[in-house]
C-alpha cells in the first residue's frame, strides 16, 4: 500500500450475524484493512433487521456484547434509517473521505444520496455485492442506479461476469469472502460431543430440499452417530424433519462461537444454496472458508469449484446422499485420514484465503479505482 485512505463503509449490519453472514467476512476484513494503516468507518442501521431479529433471541444481549468484546478496534457508527435520504446527515461525516463502499443489502434510497453526494465531493463510491440477486432478482440491482457506481466488487467470478455482461458495468473487481483467523482457528478439545455438527439456516426454498437430502437422509443411515444442527429461519416442518431424523437442533449460535462448535465435532458439511451450484457456480459459502480455518475435515454437497479456490483434498465432495453417507463413515472411522484432510484444508486457507489476504486485494484495487 503506497498510501492510506480514508474508507467509508455501508454495511446492513456488522454488530449482528442473525441470518447475516455478510456479518463474518465483513468484520475481518474492515479488521484488517485497519491493520493496513486505513482509516475505515462503518456505518449501519441502528434499527436493522438482523439486530432486531438477534435481540428477540435469548442470546442476543450475549452476541452483541461478545462482538463488543472482539472487535473494540471496529469504529461503527449506527444511523437512524428515516435519514437515508437526507443528503445533509451524509455531507460532513464523509467530507474527509476517499471511498465510500455500499453493501448489497442496504437501502437503495441510501446508494442513490450517496451517489448525488459523489457528484458533489470528491469521493468514489463502489457497490460490494455478496448475494446472488444481481442472477435472481436484477430489477432489485437496478434500484441501485448501479450504472452510476464507479466500481463494482463482486464476492465470485460468476457474478463479476453477470454485472459485466447483463449490466455493462466496465470496473468489476472479484473479490471473494475468506476467513478471519483472527477469530477462526483450531481449539483443542480432548472429547468429543458430536459426530457431525452443521451451522447454517433452513433458506426456505433455496437449499431445504438439499438439507433433507444432504443431511438428514444420511443422519437417519448412521443413526449410531451424533448430529447437531445450529441456525434460525428452521419451519415447523423443518424442525420435525431435524427431529425424525435424530438430529439435534441448538438454534441460534453466534458466529463467534462457531470455532469453538466446530471443536467439538471430528466433521462439517457444505450445504450450498441452490443459485450457487448453478447460475452463480464456483462461490463457495463463507462458511468453507470458516471450518476450514477451524481445522475441521469438511464434505461438500455437489458443488464446482470452478475458480480453483481450493486444492484437490482440502474436502471431499459427493454427488447424492449414498455417497454423502459413505464420505461420512469413512471420515468417521478413519481419524487419521480425517487429521490429514483437515489440516490440508486449513493450509490452503492460511496460505490463500484470509481476510488480511482480502484487505491486501481491496487496498490495491481501491488505489486503482482512485487513479
């Protein structure tokens, strides 16, 4: 980095992860583009969605603390969502400002006041989009005035291409989630509670099929062994499914406790949604990158790998719930073939796919945008 800057970010929320993984990657890299000599800002609703949905949790008091406690060097400034659009609140905290950075999941009343500031002060502002709507739902893209940005991160090749080619946007940038180690890593835990543990939520229609097919199938097969389930968003239906299955659900689990969930099972499963096994291949979940950093051997739903992110034996990958079984036994049964496969997996990780590693490709692509 030849210079430091002055980052604005617009997130949905950092403080809470209730059904926001956005949550994960972006704590670790504003952590680390601070650790770079930036100056980062962030700025979220005070009232969100996901914080008022994590404060109905019994946990919720403890999650927002346990962020508190973790991540002191976070500067967040919560707004009052009413004032979006009043370009006044806007002028003076980003009057000093060299990049303001707007997050999928805000506002487009808020992306548009932002973009009229830009016309008016010297700053770039850059949409960063984590989600799969630019594929799905484009109209919602569109709402953004994204044509107006001046750049576009995108957290996959698939989706770079999409904003290339369906909405003719020239400045795309891939850049792909990745695990912060400074919260995941191995913990050493002498016993273990569980066989299998999985930590994501239900997606209504975008992955429940899968979940039953993946998970639970093989679950009622190795009904010797212990699972457990963690996240929200699980219907009645979901939840006797989990039940007939034999699988014990924990619900929500702050993402900052999940290393240590990890610790206490031999192995994790990768469960993608439905968009990123077709229109949006070759992005994997944030939480690849996680269980890996967490040491834990992985096993991966039919899922393509097309960007090269990982190396052949960093996980095991399975086409239907026979071999998803299978790849569970054998893990299973076989620990040191489980240790050898973990600690591949967690190699590429440190080597490749942390979020300093992120920052260092943001800090870059930022002083190109800027030039």
């Amino acid at each position: 980095m030849s210079h430091k800057l002055s980052i604005a970010y617009f997130a949905h929320s950092v403080r809470s992860d209730w059904n926001n993984g956005n949550a994960h990657f972006l704590r670790g890299l504003l952590r680390s583009l601070g650790e770079l000599g930036h100056d980062v800002v962030i700025f979220e609703p005070v009232h969100s969605w996901s914080i008022e949905n994590l404060r109905s949790e019994s946990t919720g008091a403890h999650s927002l603390q346990r962020f508190s406690d973790i991540y002191p060097d976070l500067s967040v400034h919560p707004y009052d969502p009413n004032d979006v659009g009043d370009l006044e609140c806007w002028r003076e905290p980003l009057r000093k400002v060299d990049v303001v950075i707007v997050h999928e999941w805000n506002a487009p009343a808020l992306a548009q006041a932002l973009l009229q500031l830009r016309d008016e002060m010297p700053f770039r502002v850059i949409f960063h989009d984590t989600h799969h709507r630019a594929s799905s739902s484009p109209d919602q893209i569109r709402l953004f005035g994204i044509d107006r940005f001046d750049a576009v991160l995108a957290f996959g090749e698939s989706l770079a291409t999409i904003y290339r080619e369906q909405f003719n946007i020239q400045h795309v940038w891939t850049l792909h989630e990745a695990a912060d180690t400074t919260v995941f890593r191995p913990l050493p835990r002498l016993r273990k509670e569980n066989d299998v543990v999985w930590i994501g939520n239900w997606g209504d229609d975008e992955r429940s099929a899968e979940i039953k097919h993946f998970l639970l199938c093989p679950a009622r097969e190795l009904n010797d062994r212990r699972f457990t389930v963690y996240g929200v968003r699980y219907p009645h239906d979901g939840l006797i499914a989990l039940r007939e299955a034999g699988v014990h659900y924990g619900g929500y689990l702050t993402n900052l406790c999940a290393p240590a969930a990890y610790a206490t099972a031999r192995l994790t499963v990768h469960i993608p949604r439905q968009q990123y096994a077709t229109a949006m291949r070759g992005i994997p979940t944030i939480r690849v990158f996680e269980a890996l950093a967490c040491g834990i051997p992985l096993i991966s739903a039919p899922w393509q790998d097309s960007e090269c992110l990982f190396r052949e034996g960093d996980f095991l990958t399975v086409r239907n719930a026979a071999e998803m079984r299978r790849a569970m036994a054998y893990l299973l049964n076989d620990p040191e073939a489980a240790k050898a496969q973990a600690l591949r997996g967690l190699e590429t990780v440190l080597t490749h796919h942390t979020c300093r590693h992120r920052a260092q490709q943001l800090s870059t692509i930022l002083e190109e945008s800027l030039s």
